[in-house]
C-alpha cells in the first residue's frame, strides 16, 4: 500500500482493513469499498465508486481544511 501510495502521490492517510473487521463493520457488499471519514470520525460518503474518490475526497477537505 505503501508503494501504491507514492506511485500515485497519495498525501491523504491510508488504511488497510487486513482482518475485515472494518468491512464487517460497514456491512460493505463489495471490494474495495471506499468510504471518507472526516478528521472527527465522522463517515462523510460511504460505498463510493472508484471513478469518484477523489472527488469526494477532494471535496471533504474543501469543507474542513486541515487544523481547524
């Protein structure tokens, strides 16, 4: 994930549910399912298409720009 990260230059933080407890949690029916969640815990969007996460994520943090 790591290496994925950089290829891409991914700045936001990553997480890898290697247990699936998250995907358990979310009761997500497919994979990979993306979610954002903002810097409270808060799930913004969940279940989002590959094509829109970057959009979603680009849109949360026009909402709450970093240290507020």
């Amino acid at each position: 994930m790591k290496e994925t990260a950089k290829i891409h230059k991914i700045e936001y933080p990553l997480a890898a549910d290697d247990d699936g407890a998250t995907f358990k949690a979310f009761k997500a029916d497919s994979y990979p399912d993306y979610y954002v969640i903002d810097r409270k815990g808060n799930l913004l969007w969940g279940d989002i298409v590959n094509s829109d996460i970057e959009k979603a994520i680009q849109l949360a943090l026009k909402a709450e720009p970093a240290g507020k």
